[in-house]
C-alpha cells in the first residue's frame, strides 16, 4: 500500500544519506552495491523500492532496474 512504499522510501533516503558522499554538485549519491549490501536484510524488494523513489522523482539512476554484481558500481543519487 502507499503508506507502506512512502516510509520504505524515507528509509532508503535515510541510508542513502547515511551511507552516500556528497558529489561535485552538492547532491548526495551512493553506489548501488554499497547500498544492496547495507540493506539487503532491511528491504524485502529493494528494486521496487528504488524505482517508487525514482517515479516519484526521490532519486534518480541510470537505467530500469539495478542487479547486484552487474550494477554495483551504479551510483544512486537523491534529488
């Protein structure tokens, strides 16, 4: 339900912060494999609840959708 996606994606800004640096343009981004790997015992669908995020424009990534090992390196960045 939406209550439920609203407070998984104040969680995932949470640990963006958290776990990200700030970058050149001020805003602070985290790589995807580093994120995965903070909270893969947090978030039951960590892709659904970053593309939630990214649809309500929390966050922005290159691509659909982001798979561990292949995109780890994939920085995640809030808006």
């Amino acid at each position: 339900d939406n209550s439920h996606i609203s407070s998984e994606i104040e969680l995932l800004k949470e640990k963006i912060i958290e776990l990200g640096s700030k970058q050149e343009d001020g805003k602070i981004a985290v790589q995807f494999g580093v994120l995965y790997n903070a909270t893969v015992d947090i978030f039951e669908a960590l892709n659904g609840t970053l593309r939630a995020a990214k649809s309500r424009k929390v966050i922005d990534f290159k691509g659909q959708m982001l798979l561990k090992g292949a995109n780890d390196n994939v920085m995640i960045t809030l808006l």
